[in-house]
C-alpha cells in the first residue's frame, strides 16, 4: 500500500493586488507538514505552478527549499514529485535537481530528448516505493507542455491537444511495459482539461482564449489509477470521473476564486488500483469581501455599506469595491478610504461600471481589459486580437507568438544569470 497527497498552484510569491501573501503561503505549508506527518504520506505530488513567476524572489525560493528540507527530514520514507507549471521557469525549477534528490525529491520541467530527436520517457516515470521498500507505483510526471516539448502530430484538429494525447499515450505505454506485478500506474499533469469548470472571466489561471489548450480527459486511460492535476484552481473531478482531478490552488488567487474549497486530496493506492480517494479541507485562509456582494450599486449606497461594516479583530479580509457609475468620479476613492477609516479591511481594488443610453451596462475599459494585471502576455495578445477581428486568434499565429514569447524569455533569464 502507497498513500500520497497531491496539491497544485501554490503561487508562492504572489502578491494580491500589491499585498504580499507571504502569512498565507506559510500558515498553508505549515499545515501541509503536519498533515503529511499525522497522516504517514508516502508521497506529496505537486502538479504545477510552484510559484506565481518564472522569476520569483529569494524569499518564495527560500520558503520553498526550507519546506522540502523539513518534510523531508521529519519524515525519513516520505518521497516528492514536482512538475513545473506555466506559471514556473521549468530549466530553474529543475536546476538544483542533484541536490534535490539526495532530499528524495524528483522535479520535472524540461521534457528531455534522446540523440534522435525523441522523447526520453523514462525520464518522466518516477518510481515510488511503500514503506517496504518496494516500487508500488509508476509516476508518470509530466510538466506543463509548450511547443516542441509534445509529438508533431498532423490533424485538421487541435494540434496541441493531439500532441499531448500522443505523449501521454506513449508515456502510458512505455509505463506498462515497465510495470510489474500489481503496481500502480499514476499520472501528473498541468493542463487545461476538457469538461473542467473554470470561474467565468478569472485570468488568474491564464487559461488560453478558445480552448486552443485544452485537453480530453479521455487521454487519462482506465489503466491509470488515478490523475494529479494542476493549473484549475477550484478542487474538483473532471467529466465526473472520480480518479481525475484537481486538487485545487490551496489559497484563492483572485476574487472569483472566493467561494472555492481550497485543500488537497489523499489517494491510497493498493496492489495496482486506487482503493480511497479523500479531500482534505486547508486552513481557512485571509477572507476576500465584495461590496456589495452582487452587481455593482450607485455610490451612495455602496459607501453606506462600507460605513456599516463590522469592525473586525485579529484577521485584515481583502476587499473589492464596485460602484455604479453614470460618470467618472475622481474623489471616489477617497470616499471609500474615508467610509473604511478606522475599519480592519485591506482595500484591494475599486472596479467602476458605467451606465450607459438604453439602461446597458459596460465595464471600465471593456470586460476585456478586466483583470490585464493578471494576464499573461498570449492571454493578452489573443484578447487584442479577438476585440480587433471578432474570432479567436488563430493556432498557427499562437505557436508563432509563444515561440518568440520562449525564446525572449530565455534570453532575459540568460542575461539575469
């Protein structure tokens, strides 16, 4: 028997409209040490998107290194499997990987190749061994795939989507012919996948306009016991499939993400099935507040309930304020600092919404530029190109955007080292 959590989108180093997060990742990690430990995990598997830049800060590096080191020291069987994200630098995030697996640690960003152009599969199957010492299960650790990373596969469809069925494919077969006995096969993803329920108009997931990314669930065959996945940040099973899920980001990256049920999931694996599947809720993190709590009111009102809010002791919520406005009001903020004077709330945006002729509804600078802070670069590319031409942008002008994207990133971080 192999019990193993698995947890995703960390997004260590986030800042939340300029407030820093370092409490929350903490108070997070802290309990993930004692849950791995009261609980006897064998393994922690992290899908994805370790932290929220490719570049992060030496304090999100040190917090990172600092947990792996003390999970674990204080558990001598326990074993941990990172994929990179989109979010994460997969060449930095896989760079201290010597030093990483004398602490039981595999990490996979880079999808490596062979003299001959393929795809080295058993670099992206990680055995895990139970308590005996004995390889009960076969990881197949697969980072967020960019182009070039996945088989060229010619198809009138989606050729990323048909590119990532090819490897996993292939992954699974090569993972077959390795198995032996009753272990257990187990998959680890960072993708998009089809079916998965994503808040409407949330950018904190930077997920790709007109689906261009998204994957089948049925690329996660019967005879993979179960599917760590990461890169949705709402826990939840895909296509209703039990043994296929996200585990979900373990904080709330954005105001969407306010109601979701933020934790991890443990998996009990035994003589090559799934045998238990459990969610575990998290702490309860920093509470994220709307006023008012629907669609955006006149000022008057909204400032009166911002009057009327309790004062609170000990926890500084976030807060969004939305006003209804007929035109802009310039000393709207300092209306709003004033009403929260003296009030234990951290102010993080005002979003005005503009009335307009015929009762119709428009929002600051379109519903397109909503959220262009937490946008990636494609994200905002494709937005422009859609607002400009009314269609999503096309496959083979995307490949081209991300190539550039690629390489101008690698020369920056060639530069920086």
């Amino acid at each position: 028997m192999i019990r193993i959590l698995h947890t995703a989108d960390w997004h260590l180093g986030q800042t939340f409209f300029g407030y820093d997060r370092t409490e929350e990742h903490t108070i997070f990690l802290d309990w993930l040490a004692k849950e791995i430990r009261d609980k006897e995990i064998d393994a922690l598997i992290i899908a994805g998107d370790v932290f929220d830049v490719s570049n992060p800060s030496a304090t999100s590096q040190r917090m990172y290194y600092q947990f792996i080191y003390r999970v674990t020291a204080e558990n001598p069987n326990l074993q941990i499997v990172i994929v990179a994200g989109n979010h994460d630098s997969a060449a930095r995030l896989e760079a201290p990987l010597p030093l990483l697996q004398a602490m039981r640690t595999e990490v996979r960003g880079v999808v490596r190749k062979l003299d001959g152009g393929e795809i080295d599969y058993d670099h992206l199957i990680i055995e895990l061994k139970n308590r005996r010492g004995e390889v009960e299960l076969l990881c197949m650790a697969v980072p967020f795939l960019r182009q070039g990373d996945y088989p060229v596969v010619q198809t009138d469809g989606n050729p990323y989507a048909e590119g990532v069925r090819k490897l996993y494919t292939q992954l699974l077969q090569r993972a077959w012919e390795r198995r032996k006995g009753g272990q257990s096969i187990m998959a680890i993803g960072h993708l998009q996948a089809t079916g998965s329920e994503i808040a409407e108009k949330d950018y904190s997931e930077r997920t790709v306009i007109g689906g261009l990314e998204c994957v089948s669930p049925e690329v996660f065959t019967e005879q993979i016991a179960y599917t760590a996945l990461g890169h949705i940040h709402k826990a939840q099973r895909v296509s209703g499939r039990e043994n296929v899920r996200y585990s979900g980001s373990p904080i709330p990256m954005s105001f969407a993400e306010k109601y979701y049920h933020h934790g991890v999931v443990m998996v009990t694996f035994d003589e090559g099935c799934t045998v238990d599947i459990e969610r575990i809720e998290g702490p309860k993190s920093v509470s994220l507040v709307s006023v008012p709590n629907g669609e955006a009111e006149q000022p008057e009102s909204v400032l009166k309930t911002l009057r009327e809010l309790p004062v609170i002791n000990g926890e500084t919520p976030y807060l969004e304020v939305k006003v209804l406005l007929d035109e802009p009001e310039p000393m709207l903020r300092q209306q709003v600092e004033e009403a929260l004077a003296d009030k234990n709330y951290r102010l993080a945006r005002i979003v005005s919404t503009y009335r307009q002729d015929e009762g119709k509804v428009e929002k600051e600078n379109d519903v397109w530029m909503k959220g262009l802070q937490e946008m990636s670069p494609l994200q905002i590319v494709q937005s422009v190109f859609e607002k400009s031409y009314q269609t999503d942008m096309p496959g083979e002008l995307t490949e081209l955007f991300q190539e550039a994207y690629v390489s101008a990133t690698r020369k920056e971080e060639e530069e920086e080292g």
